[in-house]
C-alpha cells in the first residue's frame, strides 16, 4: 500500500484509516491502492486490514493474489 514492497501492520493502518474516511484514496503515502483488495470482495476496506495485519505477524501467507481495485 505503501510502496516499500513489503506487506505489514503499516500498510494494514493505512488500509483502516481509509475505510473511515481518514485518508484519500491515491494520495501518499496511500500510494498504491491497485494491490489493496486482498480478500477480493472488490472493495479495499478492514477485511483487507486484517489479512495484512494478519500476515504480518505470521498467522496466514503473504503471498496474496489482489483484485485490481480503483480509487472510487
């Protein structure tokens, strides 16, 4: 999400505030919204937080497949 390459508990906060309305869709450092759909839902929103948080600390793979998701 946010462009360093690595999936963590970063980019799973910005993934959170984006689902509240704290953070624009596209803007830095919520750079790359194209990679956010984790759970393929179509949507970029907490069940996607949760999977990257979830990686993160190592209860699920971090090799995750994403549906092209766009700013709305």
């Amino acid at each position: 999400m946010n462009g360093d390459g690595v999936v963590n508990i970063g980019d799973a906060l910005l993934v959170a505030q984006f689902d509240v309305g704290l953070r624009q869709c596209g803007q830095a450092p919520f750079g790359h919204p194209q990679v956010c759909d984790l759970n393929q839902d179509n949507a970029c929103n907490i069940g996607d937080a949760l999977r990257m948080a979830q990686c993160d600390v190592g209860l699920i793979g971090c090799a995750f497949t994403c549906k092209p998701f766009s700013c709305p």
